[in-house]
C-alpha cells in the first residue's frame, strides 16, 4: 500500500484529492496539510511517504520557491505537482524533481493512474486542457514527430526525462551548443516556444510512455532506429 500526503490548495480540493486517493486499492492517504512549512514539519519528524501531492498554488507567485519546495520534498518521496502550471514551468519542474505534473481538471481515474505511474517510477505529464502557446500552435498528433529527425527525437526523448543540454551532450558525445541548436530547430519545427511545451509534446504524442518504457530505453532505441 502505497502512502501519499496531500499538501496544499484549498481545504475543501484537498479533502476530495484525500476521498479520491482512498479509493484506490493500491494507496491511502496518510496526512493532508494547508502549507509548505507545515509539510516540511511533517516530512522532519520522520512521516512515512512513497508520494507528495502538491497542489501548484503553495507558492503561486515565487515558482523559484515552488521548485525549491519540490527539491527539499522529492528527497523524502517521489513528487507530483497538482493543478496546470504555465507550461513554460513544466522544463524547471521536472528538473527540480517533480516525477509527475498534472492539470486541475483531471479526471479521479486519470489521477489515480497517474500516482500509481509515478509510484511505479514512471514520469508523468499531463497539461490537460491548459492554455496554448498560440492559437496558431498544431494539435499534437503522432503524425507531428515524423517532422523530427533522429537526433532530434532522441534529445526530445532525454530531455523529457529530466536531463539538461549539459548532460545530453556528454552522454551523446555532442557539444552543448549543437544539443541547444536541435532544440531550438524542434521549437521551429513544431511551432513551439518553450521548452516545457516540447516536454509537454514528447508525452502528449506518445514519443514517451511514462510507466511503460523507461525514457533511458527508448533513448537507446531511438540510437539504433533507422
């Protein structure tokens, strides 16, 4: 039985995320609290936990503070944030830490499903209904990575996994400035903006399965693909 906490976000919404956690066969809900410093509290003196919900409204207008908060708790226990970010925090989320970020306007089994992923060590992003970069931005399609050449789709597929241009390039023997180069050549192709929305992309057009294959292997499929 997997323990969550539900930290943050208005105390009736945590109460709801609390029922519906219950629900689950698989998780329950070992404690909820209203702000960072109480979690904090609750992580210090030793609270089990296999996942920390956090509700994306703890530190609304310092997301610095928010991705240091992730990286004090994914410490402790794996971390999902609750409730849609700018898309453009997606990128600095899920390099602090966050193993699962998801819209406010999911479903109780779209969110069920993605705590048992991330309890399984799989890596969730689910932006829902949040807004577009652009009205001009193509609907995500399967079809849309075919415009991405290999290169292109292995580093999409290695930053969706939390790893920087720094790290991309040493582990693929590339300079950082021509890993950077294939990420903004993405960013055109795709008619993107941001870097979060390329993360945002990669799992929205099935290049990344989070929960059932690791990013590590589909970047080595990806090495030997035609």
């Amino acid at each position: 039985m997997k323990k969550v906490i539900v930290a943050g976000g208005p105390t009736l919404v945590r109460a709801a995320l609390a029922k519906v956690i219950d629900s689950s066969d698989a998780m329950r809900v070992t404690g909820t609290v209203a702000h960072s410093e109480d979690l904090r509290d609750l992580l210090d003196v030793g609270a089990a936990a296999d996942i920390v919900l956090l509700d994306h409204s703890l530190h609304p207008a310092e997301p610095h503070e928010f991705t240091a908060l992730i990286r004090e708790v994914r410490a402790a226990a794996r971390t999902v944030v609750f409730g849609a970010p700018n898309a453009q925090e997606v990128d600095a989320q899920v390099r602090a830490g966050a193993t699962g970020i998801v819209a406010a306007d999911i479903s109780a089994a779209q969110l069920i499903a993605a705590l048992e992923t991330v309890s399984r060590g799989g890596l969730v992003v689910a932006l829902g209904t949040a807004p577009a970069v652009s009205k001009a931005q193509p609907r995500v399609t399967p079809e849309l990575t075919r415009d991405l050449s290999r290169r292109e789709r292995e580093i999409l597929t290695m930053l969706s996994s939390g790893q920087d241009s720094a790290s991309i390039a040493r582990d693929l023997g590339l300079s950082p400035l021509t890993v950077k180069t294939h990420i903004t050549h993405m960013l055109s192709k795709l008619g993107i903006r941001q870097r979060g929305h390329l993360i945002a992309f990669a799992y929205e057009s099935g290049l990344v399965v989070p929960g059932i294959t690791h990013t590590s292997f589909i970047a080595n499929a990806l090495r030997t693909a035609s």
